[in-house]
C-alpha cells in the first residue's frame, strides 16, 4: 500500500490510524483554536498522529440562510495561523476552481467534496496543486467507483492520496455504511479514512438543515478501526447543540479521550499480528 508522509506522520499500511478532527466550520478565530490546541494536547497525550480539519465556506448547506463560514481570504489566514503557532498540519475542503491555488499554498491536505467528487477537471486540478489531497467518496458511489476517483487524480501526477468514505445514500434523509467497502477500497492501494461524524448524518433531515445521530458515531468508528482503516475523520466542537453547522452529528470535545483510546486498543490489535 502506498504510505503518505506528511511532516513527521506517516499514514498507512500498517501504522497507527491517523486522526483528522476539528469543528465542520471555522465560527471564529477563538473557539477555532480552542478546538484546535485541545485536539493536539488530547492526541499528543495518546500518541496519535493529527491533522486539524475546520473549513473555511461550506458551500453545499441545505439552505440558503445557513451559516457558511468566514470565507477563503479571512479562513485561510485563520487555518495559517492555527498551523504556524500549534505546528499542526491542516485540512480544508475547496468548493470552487478559484479556490484551489491559493489554497493549495496555505493547506496541507486539501478535501474534495462528497458532492464534487465526480467532477473530473476539479478533481484533476487539486491533484496538480495540492501536496496531499483527500477525496471524499459521494453518497451516490459504490465503493468499486472509486477506483475512478484515484485514477483521475494519479493522472494528475499526484500520488499521495487519501480516500475517505462517509456513508451511503439510503432512501430519503439517511445514510447507511456498508463496511465492506472499507478493504474493498484500500485494496486500491491508497490509504481510506472513515468519516465517523458524517457518516450519521440525516442530509437535509432537520428540514432546513441536516440533523444527525450523534450517539451513533462511537460504535461506526469502533467497527471500522476493526476493518482496518488508516485514519478516523470527526467533527467535533465544545458544545454541539450550540454549532453553526452540523451540530446534530458532531462530538462532545469532553468524549473524545475514551472515544480515542478504545479505537487507538483497536488499531493495535488489528494491526499487530498474534504473537
């Protein structure tokens, strides 16, 4: 399998999954590196590897009214600075052409879409610029699509690929994961990355905004570390019910420490062979 080397971090064959975590959207300087430095302070006491995940417009929101965020100029110089003074590498999600250059300069890992995975030109483009780029399996693919996915982005020139799945279109309002899918794509050779927290999302299920089923999130991500995945992609936030965005499928900050150490017990035992 191809491994990624990010900074001082390699991402996967056999080592220890990696964890991208952070709030869906940055609401403001603050808080953002708030969650920020208690996500590097939780994973550096566990030893697990961390990218900070926050974005800075999330342009695919039910509603028109919903909040999107503080935009590319003033986000990305947030995510900057988050990076410069925690020394974390960084993740964000690009919506637009526009975006991807500039971007690419500031982040680490940069996110295609779910939505917009299937848009070979965007996909093709990101992969030119970004260092490392992760994409984001639409609700609508089969696992087996996803080898299209990689092949457009490896045609770009760029090898070091993530592939995170988060959760299949299941009737109206719900998303079902088929674990399956999980060796069936890292059978690709790239490393997957299991979105827990989108994962139990209910797209557009609270009407004008996406509900979710929080509680839920613990027993995906236990049984996806068993399948073997290389990396565990939250949203979380110091208080859920208060979140501009996605708050019915994000983490307590307070329930990730027994959350992670009963994951990081799992990957060992997966990964390491029976004496």
């Amino acid at each position: 399998m191809k491994q990624i080397h990010l900074g001082d971090m390699t991402i996967g064959g056999e080592m220890p999954f990696v964890l991208i975590a952070g709030p869906c959207v940055i609401e403001d300087e603050g808080v953002t590196k708030e969650i920020a430095l208690f996500l590097k302070d939780l994973t550096r006491s566990l030893d697990i590897p961390f990218i900070f995940k926050a974005s800075y417009d999330k342009a695919n929101r039910t509603s028109l009214t919903s909040f999107r965020g503080p935009g590319l100029e003033k986000g990305l110089a947030i995510l900057a600075k988050i990076k410069e003074e925690l020394a974390v590498p960084i993740l964000s999600d690009v919506h637009r052409f526009e975006e991807i250059a500039m971007a690419s300069r500031v982040l680490d890992v940069v996110q295609v879409p779910a939505f917009l995975c299937r848009q070979t030109d965007f996909v093709v483009e990101i992969a030119r610029k970004a260092k490392v780029i992760n994409i984001k399996k639409g609700q609508f693919l089969s696992p087996w699509e996803a080898a299209h996915l990689l092949k457009k982005a490896e045609a770009a020139g760029n090898d070091n690929i993530l592939l995170t799945e988060r959760g299949t279109s299941f009737g109206y309002n719900n998303l079902v994961v088929d674990f399956r899918a999980l060796p069936v794509m890292r059978a690709m050779g790239h490393p997957v990355v299991f979105d827990g927290t989108h994962s139990v999302q209910l797209p557009g299920g609270a009407g004008a905004a996406s509900g979710g089923e929080r509680g839920m999130a613990a027993y995906l991500c236990r049984a996806a570390v068993a399948a073997g995945v290389d990396g565990i992609f939250l949203e979380v936030h110091p208080d859920p019910e208060a979140a501009l965005c996605d708050g019915p499928n994000s983490l307590y900050l307070s329930s990730l420490a027994d959350l992670l150490c009963t994951l990081k017990e799992i990957d060992r035992l997966v990964k390491q062979p029976c004496p």
